[in-house]
C-alpha cells in the first residue's frame, strides 16, 4: 500500500502522492470557467445575473456539505470522504455533458446544468476536505500548513489547466463538441482518480473520549479568520465568474489565457512563497495578500484594456495564493488535533458563502453600474479584509 512504502519518506513526498486527487477534481471544476457563464448568457439566452448564479451554485453546494465532510472525516477518517468526492464529481461531470447536448431546449439544459453544479459542489467540498486531513495524518500535524499550501497549488493549478481545456474543447464542432465534450472529460478523470485509490491506504480518525464539538462551536472559533478569508474571495469569484463576460464584452480574445494566468500566478506564489507563512505569521502574510488583490481588482476597474486585464488577473492571482493557508493553519489548529475536520470545514465554509453570494451580488452591479464598478465593489472588500486581518494581528490569542 502507498502509505506503508511512503512511512519513511520526506513529508512533501507523502502529501505529493495523495493530493493528485484534489488535482483531478480542481481540473474539472476549471474546465467549465471560461465557458459556463457564456453558455448561459449567449447560448441559452439568460441574463449575466443567472450565469453568475449559475456559477456560484456550486460553492452554495460546497458550503452545504462541509459540515457533513468535516464530521465524517473526524469519525470514519478522510479516505472514504475522498471517494464520495470522486462519485460525485462523475455525476457532475456526466450532467453537464447532457446539458450541452440539450442546448436547443433552454429551460431543461439550465434545469440539468444547476443540478451538475450541485454535485459538483458536493465533490469539491469532500475531496478537498479528506485530502488535506488525510495528508495531515500522512505528514504530521507539524506540517500542517505544508499540506493545506500543496492543495492550493494543486487546486488552482488545477483551474489553470481546466480552464484552457475546456475553451478548446468547447471550439470543438458539434455534436460532440461545447459542454458535452467538457462534461465526457470531467467524467473520465474523477474515474482514473477512482482506479487508483484502492492502491492507497487509508488513515484512522484520532481517538478520542470527548464529544466532538458542535459545528456551530467550530464556527465561532474560526468566525474572524474565516471572515478575512470571506472578503478576499469575492475577490476570486469576481476572476472567475464575470471575467470571461468582462473579456467577451469588450470583443477581447483570450479569457481562457487570463484565466490560466490567474492560477498559474497563483501555483507559483504558493509553491515559492509558502514558507514566508511560517517565517512571518499567518496575519502579516494575510494583510499583505488581501492589498496585493485589492490592486490587481482596481487594475481591472479603473483601466479597461486587454493588458490590464491580464496584469490585474495576475495580481489577483498572487494576493489570493496565500490567503487560504496563511489562516487556515491559525483556524485548523484552534481546534486540536480531534477536530481538524469540523474546524477546516468550518473555515472553509466562509469561502463558500463569499463565492455563492457574488452571483447574487455582483450581477447585479454589472447590470446597473457596469464592470468597473463590480470589480472595485471586489477590491473594496479586500481592503474590508486586510481590516479584518490587522484586528486579527492586535489580538495575539486570536492569530
């Protein structure tokens, strides 16, 4: 079994072999970016309002199974919890094939895309939750923030790759091309992601005589650190929701590149600079990282051409890399090491009310005030959350 050969490995070589998982399904999730919101507004012929809606279905469904991804993860351990995540990324998957192929019939392919973004909500939430406890029982607790970082890169290396694939696989003639060529791939990889699984050894949850804490309890102690990590998402969702909208009305080419470049700013930022979390604290590198994004979303506001559009993504990138994990590590850790699950659900929870909430948000201020507004609304709620995160920095028992 994997972990029994990996026992006596580095702890980057541990987290590298089961974090391929979350890489799978972030592929998937990023293939539909660049297409999804077009589909719905052009192809269907819905209003910008409802594709942002669309989009953002899914993390209202992430949010929705975190509770239920944290608790089964402290009691059956991560390893089942991953699996789930896989099967409901192949539902998801097949569900948007079979909307592309019902794209004449309006009211019915959008009926079946909403219900492929709930499963694919429910497949983000458990995979991405099971992979980072499980590498955390793989690694040690001490290398915590090594396996919370080495999922980001993978999750939004993930979108990077996704979201060029799915352009080109969306170029494709028709029948097989658009969404049902995206929806057969998105299928196919949470499928490879299944054939390998078995050869991996799963971890047991930590024993424990106390009750596990409520849901609600693991909400109040991560409640300030998740309500930075909640300001410097509307950031991302205003990237990944309305971008290709931003490009496709302004006639520009290339949203799929500056989706790409987004999460390849953020891959890298991750990958090199991780350990200025550790060196300087979870707070400093938040503050510093929610500034960074507030620049690069009024790059995109107050300078509408092509090349700032791609700065300013890349900007955005790199100030959303490190936030995640730069309080995720303070959160995960208030909780001991019998709640990890509950607390990294818990935390999470606010990035997905942050992205669900900009489809209710921020399309409508694109359709009263325009682009430039919706993205310096974004870049405000940054600062909103550097704010957050300096209350953090004068309350030591906090960070």
């Amino acid at each position: 079994m994997v972990t029994a050969q990996a026992s006596a490995a580095s702890p980057l070589r541990k987290v590298l072999s089961v974090v391929l998982f979350n890489l799978l399904v972030y592929i998937v999730i990023g293939m539909p970016n660049a297409v999804l919101t077009i589909f719905v507004h052009t192809t269907l012929g819905y209003s910008t309002t409802l594709a942002g809606l669309t989009f953002a279905l899914q993390y209202a469904a992430t949010f929705a199974t975190r509770s239920s991804a944290g608790r089964l993860v402290d009691k059956i351990g991560p390893k089942p919890v991953v699996i789930g995540g896989l099967l409901a990324c192949i539902c998801s998957g097949l569900l948007i094939g079979w909307a592309g192929a019902l794209h004449n019939l309006p009211s019915a392919s959008l009926g079946i895309l909403l219900i492929s973004r709930l499963f694919l909500g429910w497949a983000e939430s458990w995979t991405a939750t099971g992979v980072i406890i499980w590498n955390i029982h793989r690694a040690g607790a001490e290398n915590t923030a090594l396996a919370i970082s080495w999922n980001g890169i993978c999750s939004y290396g993930g979108i990077a790759l996704g979201a060029p694939i799915g352009a080109t696989l969306a170029l494709l003639p028709p029948p097989y091309g658009g969404l049902v060529a995206v929806g057969a791939l998105s299928a196919f990889l949470p499928v490879f992601g299944l054939a390998l699984i078995g050869f991996y050894q799963g971890a047991q949850p930590h024993q424990s005589t106390e009750n596990p804490i409520p849901f609600r309890k693991a909400l109040h102690l991560v409640l300030w650190h998740g309500s930075a990590l909640a300001a410097g998402s509307i950031g991302f969702a205003a990237i990944s929701s309305f971008l290709a909208l931003y490009y496709a009305a302004h006639h520009w080419a290339g949203a799929a590149t500056a989706l790409a470049v987004f999460g390849i700013v953020f891959v890298c930022i991750r990958f090199f600079f991780a350990g200025q979390i550790k060196r300087r604290g979870g707070v400093f590198v938040a503050i510093v990282s929610l500034l960074v994004e507030a620049v690069g979303l009024t790059i995109i506001g107050l300078f509408p051409t092509h090349y700032n559009a791609l700065l300013g993504a890349a900007l955005t990138g790199a100030g959303f890399s490190l936030l995640f994990p730069a309080l995720g590590v303070l959160a995960v850790n208030k909780a001991g090491p019998y709640n990890r699950g509950a607390a990294l659900s818990a935390y999470s929870i606010f990035l997905d009310l942050a992205i669900a909430g900009s489809g209710v948000t921020l399309g409508p201020i694109i359709e009263f005030s325009g682009y430039s507004a919706m993205f310096l609304t974004s870049a405000a709620c940054c600062l909103a959350g550097a704010a957050i995160s300096y209350r953090l920095k004068r309350s030591p028992h906090q960070s």
